[in-house]
C-alpha cells in the first residue's frame, strides 16, 4: 500500500508539473513585430515604425523619462543623421517573449548596433537591450538600454571633423 501511494503521489506531481502554462518563448506574433520595428527603424520607415505602438506608448531610452513615439523619431533622425549606415547586426541577435507572473507580455532583445559616422567614417558598435510590453499586439511600453559614451564622443569627433571642414573651406 505504501508503493502504491508514493507512485500515486509521483505520478500526480509529475501531472502537476505537466500542466504548467508556457511563460518563455522563442517565437510569437509579438516577437515578429518587435523584428519589423527593427526593420522599419533601420529603412528609416517612421510610420510603419510607429504602427507598431499603441496611441498611449511609453518610450524609455537610458531614462526615467517617458516619451512618446513621435518625440522618439525626432530624437532618432537627429542622432541618426551623422551616421552614413547604421542597422543591428543580423547575425547573434537574441530575441525572446516572456509572459510573466502577473499576466504581462514582454519581449526582449539583445543584439549589437553599428554605424558609420558620416564625417569621421569611424564605426561603432553597442550592445543594446530591448524589453517590450505588448498588449493587444501593441507595444505600450519599451525599455532600452545602451552605452551612450562611444555614440556622444562620435558625435563629438562629427561635429569636430566638420567644423574643421568648414574652416578649411571657409580659408580657399
């Protein structure tokens, strides 16, 4: 009797264990659409970039500061105008969706972007992280993490190089 009711308890936590819902995931709809957003930020597709947000997104780039999408493609033009290409690396980017205890959908992504200022021609590379909520297939808040220090002294040397541009233009 002893037997039969330890396998009875095994079989029953081995049940238990069975019918634990699915909280990680490699592939989703969320994930794709976190992918055409990458997409769309790299071709420089604003609008099909912002289709991806809800209307009451929430945007935090190394911030505690909010902001909204359409102050977000303000930020990027202005940054993204020194560089002459810039994109994630295709190869070794990690994407993942987590449904965690409170029933919230997020997807993360780790991956490396690199540019090609357009002044200096130095290429840089950082290692960025993404963590999305989505709601309704609708992304309602993005977190993103990067090392800001080699991007601020790009635009510094940019903003050096033609400067001195223009003053040896300025001498002819």
């Amino acid at each position: 009797m002893k037997k039969f009711f330890l396998l009875a308890l095994a079989v029953t936590m081995f049940i238990a264990c069975q019918n634990k819902p699915q909280r990680y995931f490699d592939a989703s709809p969320e994930i794709e659409t976190l992918k055409a957003g990458i997409k769309a930020y790299e071709a420089q597709d604003w609008d099909a970039w912002k289709s991806n947000f809800a209307d009451s997104a929430k945007i935090f780039h190394n911030t505690n500061k909010a902001a909204a999408p359409e102050q977000m493609v303000v930020g990027m033009k202005n940054m993204l105008s020194n560089f002459s290409s810039y994109g994630f690396a295709k190869e070794g980017g990690i994407y993942e969706m987590v449904i965690d205890k409170e029933g919230k959908t997020w997807v993360n992504f780790w991956g490396n972007w690199g540019g090609k200022a357009n002044v200096t021609e130095k290429q840089l590379v950082i290692p960025v992280h993404l963590t999305v909520e989505f709601v309704n297939g609708k992304i309602t808040q993005e977190y993103a993490y990067y090392d800001t220090a080699g991007i601020n002294k790009t635009l510094k040397a940019n903003a050096e190089a033609k400067a001195a541009q223009e003053a040896e233009t300025s001498k002819e």
